[in-house]
C-alpha cells in the first residue's frame, strides 16, 4: 500500500464494510470531511471537483510481499452549473443526479453506495484477506491552471489516511 502523507484538510474513514454477495465483493463506506472554502469557491464558479475511493484486497503471505486479490477504484465528479443552480454528481458507470444543495450533493460522495468492487470468485472462500481503503480529491483531473496551484497550496489537498480492516470470506 502507498504510505500515507500529511495533507492540508483530512478525510476520515467513519465506518467500512465488506461484504460478499452473489454478484462479488460489496463495499460500504462513510467518510467525514468538508471541503475546505477554497474549494468550495472554485466548486461555486463552476469548477468540477473529482474525489477517487481507492480499495486494495491481499493476502498477507509470510513468505513473500502480500497477494493482491483485487484493486479497485471510483471516481466521482462533483459540478456546479451557474445557470440552473444545481449542482451534479457523477460517478463512473451510474446516471448524474441533480441536487438544489451543496450538502446534498456531496452525501453522495461521503456514502458512496454498495459498491461492486471485484466480479464473484476473485476472493477464495474461507480466506481472511486485507482490505486497504482511501479517498481524496484527484487534483490530476482539474483543470490545469488549478494543478500547478494545487501543487502548492495545502488548500487544495484533501485526502485520507489509508485505513486497513480484515474480511474473512464466507464459504459457501
């Protein structure tokens, strides 16, 4: 897992949970965090914020580096259109929702739902498995004037720590 670096405003993992499903692996999460008011600024002029979830699953081997099982990750785009005051979110492979309110808006992104991670069978029954967990705002995907300033500014940097629990597969 990529080590875990001090950033301007934090994103905290308030609970997560893996669960096994006939379709594969489903993850639940809720995480805290407010968007610090300089993004939110930039979010009001129209400029689209993009917050990636990352997920790594391995079996801890003693005998050579970890088995990763499954890497997964989903992005979701949140707008803003001064014309309809509304704001969107988007996430990959879903439809965009409309929401009148910043708050609305971004429960979205801090529940994501039921997330399909890996297809059935990528996780052998009975094993305990690793699973790593992190979220923040991809700031490779704003424009690019906002990257460079990015680069230098702590309040353009939002992101988690990468937070670890235990899943043990039910075998069915």
């Amino acid at each position: 897992m990529p080590p875990a670096v001090a950033h301007g405003a934090e994103i905290e993992l308030r609970e997560a949970h893996l669960e096994s499903t006939e379709e594969g692996p489903r993850l639940s999460a809720s995480f805290a965090f407010e968007l610090t008011p300089v993004l939110e600024d930039a979010l009001m002029r129209g400029i689209p914020l993009y917050f990636t979830t990352e997920v790594e699953i391995s079996r801890p081997r003693w005998y050579w580096f970890d088995d990763k099982a499954v890497t997964a990750n989903r992005t979701v785009r949140v707008s803003y259109n001064l014309l309809t005051r509304q704001f969107r979110t988007v996430a990959v492979g879903s439809l965009q929702q409309n929401f009148s309110t910043l708050g609305e808006a971004m429960a979205v992104v801090r529940n994501p739902g039921r997330w399909l991670i890996a297809p059935k069978g990528a996780l052998k029954p009975g094993e305990t498995y690793k699973v790593g967990l992190h979220m923040e705002l991809d700031v490779a995907q704003l424009p690019k004037p906002f990257q460079v300033h990015a680069l230098n500014s702590s309040d353009w940097r939002l992101s988690s720590d990468w937070e670890y629990f235990s899943f043990k597969v039910d075998s069915k």
